[in-house]
C-alpha cells in the first residue's frame, strides 16, 4: 500500500512564507523522482517543482526564485519551501511519486493567499 501524505497547507499573508511537506509510506522512495503540483479552481493541474534521486530540481517559472523543493530519502519525506507567496499560488498542492504507470498521488493539501 503506497501513500503519500501533504501537510503544512494553510491560509497566509502575501509576502509570507509556507513549507509543504510529503510523507511516503510503502514505497521505495529513493529512486523515484518526486514532485510538487498545484490546480486551483477552474484551471488544469500543473507542475510546481521537481527533484530526481539525484537531486536534480526543475520549477515553474511562475515559482523560480521563490519555491525550493528537497527531499530526505531516510525520512521519505519530500519538501517544498514557499517564500515571497502570491495572490495566484493559491490552489491545492499535490505531492506525486513518480511517472507514467508508476505514478501515484496523495490527496493533496490547500495553500490559500489572501489578506
């Protein structure tokens, strides 16, 4: 049984800052590379940041700048830093292990911006 958990969703201040966190579980985490996703209302699913196994990061160039993604292989834990936070990051944030037929998602966690 693979599942994957988001934590660290909530309400802040423009300007402020957030860290998701996406805990594994039943998986071999370390090989796989681990990613951050958003959809808010109304819009498609799009990808935030990336990390391969090895270390390697990719980012929207919505985010560049202000996102850092990481991942601690012995606690199977993947992270995504939000700094210098907007109006427009608001959505719901999807963790997801994987790619293709190897992908799997977790229920996802909401990040809302707002004064």
């Amino acid at each position: 049984q693979v599942q994957l958990v988001e934590s660290g969703g909530g309400l802040v201040q423009p300007g402020g800052s957030l860290r998701l966190s996406c805990a594994a579980s039943g998986t071999i985490f370390s090989i796989f590379t681990m990613g951050w996703y958003r959809q808010a209302p109304g819009k498609q699913r799009e990808l935030v940041a990336a990390i391969t196994s090895g270390l390697t990061t990719n980012y929207a160039d919505s985010v560049k700048g202000r996102f850092t993604i990481s991942r601690d292989n012995a606690k199977n834990t993947v992270y995504l830093q939000m700094n210098s936070l907007k109006p427009e990051d608001s959505a719901v944030y999807y963790c997801r292990r994987g790619e293709g037929p190897l992908v799997v998602w977790g229920q996802g966690t909401l990040v809302t911006v707002s004064s």
